[in-house]
C-alpha cells in the first residue's frame, strides 16, 4: 500500500511536469495566430476602405486620383513604409501617370525609381534594393503600378508586404476602374448638355451674330479647351475669322490659320496631338503668335454638302491633347453652325 501511494504521490509531479514544458509551444502558437490575424486584419481594412470608397457617394471616390489618394494615405499608415504610389496608364497619351503618393522619395533613388517602373510594366513584381513595384492587373482598359520604397520604421516585412499586395491588387484594380468609368460618364453627360446648350442658342431668337459668338463659347467649353475661332469661308473660298474667344484668346482679334483653311479646302478634320512635333504647327504664325499651341482641333461647318466655315480650337485647359471624341462632338455641331452662318449671308444679301 505503502508502494502504491509513493506512486500516485509521483504521477502528480509527472503530469505537471508535462503540463509546464507544453506551455512555451502553446504560446509560439498564439503568437503565430496573432501575427496571422494582424496581416488578415490588415488586407481586410484596406479591401474593405476601398469597398467603401467606390459605393461613397463623395466626389474624391468617383475619380482614379481621389481612389489612389485615400489608399496611399491608408496604405503607409497601416505599414508604414517611406512612400508609396499610384500609376495609371494614360488612355490617350499611354504614358505611366502617377495619380498619387505618400511619403518622400529619396533623391538618390530616383533613376532606379524610374528603372523598376519600366521593368513593373513587364513583370508581376519586381524588387531592386527598397524599391518594390507591383503591376495592377489590366481591368478593362485600364493599366497601373504600385511602387512603393521600403524603410527601417515600417511594421511588415518586404515578404509579408507582396502577400498583402497580392491580396488588395484586384480590389484596387476594380476600384481605379470603376473610378474612371464614371468620371467617363459624368464627361457624356455634362457633353450631351455643352452640345444641348449649344443648339438652344442657335435657335434662339438671339441675332445670327450673337447666336454665333455664344455658341462658340458653348463648343469651347464642351472640349474644354484654351481658346478657339470660328471661321467663316468667302464665296471665292477665302477664310475669315468671324470670333476669337476662350480664356486664353485676350485680345487676338486678327487670325490666320493655315490649318484651318485647309480643312476648309479639302472638308477633312484635322487632330494634332502633339504640337511641337507637327510641321503644321508653325512657330509665330497663327496661334501660335498668341500662345504656344500643344494641341489642336480644326472641324469644316457645313450647310448641307457646301463648306462654310471652319470651327478651331487649341490646347485642352487640363493639359492633355484633344482626342477623336473632341473632334467627333465638334464636327456634330457642323449643321447647326453651318444654318446660322447661311442666314447670317442671307440678310446680308437681303441688305445689300
């Protein structure tokens, strides 16, 4: 009995002996847990920021750039990394924009900047030193980049930040493009109202002159551009300038445009995208004696099948060229332009 007692009284100490040596891997496993749910807390928060962003009906989530700020500011305070930024391809101009960015560059860093930008548009991701670029996959048409450049005081690892990329990239692709088609539809719609405003004034019982002059203010404001002309073409096919206006027109009264008046010859539009590298484009001459013209546009007015004028305009306000849209929604405006212009001669020759 003796015996059997000394036994119990041992398999007590045994058993918590086994009990205190199991406690350690408990904790690893805790702390493995922790930092589990810490990263998928992490990728939730910014999935779930920019969920929200897109149905927000706030006007910094219906553009690419209002969507790319707010998730630079959010990404580099959850992480904090020493920058980040947004790239979005231009549909026009199919350059790499930076849309937004947190965080300062180093200077020092900023041709390999630039290297691992051209590498990331080939490749998933690429990483030289700090700098790590992720390419966004394409959604639409829409084409982009991540760069972000790694430091001493950020909470996740250069691994564990490519995991939380990986995850957040397709709901910052859909999000960027849902962004930009509704920017797309809010420009038709506020379109279809510059070419709405523009036909009320040609019908209106304004003289001829006056429903001229303000209708070129509308189809300047429907492109968005600088400035523009309307020109009126002769009988013996000389072309005169009837208007000037736009912000950027100030006292240019006298206009010669040799583009212009060949699209009054031959009937054909004309796009320059890039001015400076257009032979059309001549230095001092035509616009270019007033402002310096980086784009253009120059649509022929019609009255039925016969050539009367020629609508211009130059440099869109934002900087970027015009597009086959611009000219599209200028060239829609030909017949109403064209019916003024044929009353305005009308009553001349009723007058003479």
């Amino acid at each position: 009995m003796v015996g059997v007692r000394r036994k119990v009284s041992r398999t007590p100490s045994k058993k918590t002996s086994r009990r205190v040596s199991s406690v350690p891997r408990l904790k690893t496993a805790s702390r493995n847990k922790t930092s589990v749910l810490s990263m998928d807390r992490l990728i939730h928060t910014v999935q779930q920021r920019l969920f929200d962003t897109v149905r927000s009906p706030d006007e910094e989530g219906r553009s690419p750039i209002g969507v790319s700020a707010i998730f630079v500011q959010l990404f580099r305070r959850l992480t904090k990394v020493d920058g980040i930024a947004v790239y979005v391809r231009d549909e026009q101009t199919r350059v790499m924009t930076c849309l937004a960015e947190s965080g300062c560059r180093d200077a020092s860093l900023a041709t390999t900047w630039r290297e691992v930008l051209v590498k990331a548009e080939k490749n998933a991701q690429v990483v030289s030193g700090v700098l790590h670029g992720f390419r966004l996959h394409r959604i639409g048409r829409m084409e982009g980049l991540v760069m972000i450049q790694t430091g001493p005081s950020q909470r996740v690892s250069a691994a564990k930040l490519a995991r939380v990329l990986r995850a957040i990239e397709p709901w910052l692709a859909v999000a960027l493009d849902h962004a930009g088609l509704s920017v797309k539809y809010a420009a038709k719609i506020l379109r279809i109202q510059h070419m709405e405003q523009v036909s009320d004034l040609l019908n209106s019982a304004l003289t001829e002159e006056d429903k001229l002059r303000r209708a070129l203010d509308a189809a300047i404001r429907l492109v968005e551009a600088e400035a523009g002309a309307l020109f009126l073409g002769g009988d013996d096919g000389t072309l005169t300038v009837f208007a000037v206006s736009g912000e950027r027109a100030g006292a240019l009264t006298a206009l010669q445009s040799s583009i212009a008046a060949t699209v009054h010859r031959t009937g054909n539009p004309v796009l320059i995208t890039e001015a400076s590298r257009d032979a059309r484009v001549v230095a001092r001459e035509g616009w270019q004696a007033a402002l310096p013209v980086t784009s253009l546009v120059s649509v022929p007015v019609r009255a039925g099948i016969q050539a009367v004028g020629v609508l211009e305009v130059v440099n869109r306000r934002s900087g970027k060229p015009f597009s086959n849209w611009d000219v599209l929604g200028l060239a829609s405006l030909s017949n109403q332009f064209g019916l003024a212009i044929e009353n305005i001669r009308g009553g001349n020759n009723r007058r003479g």
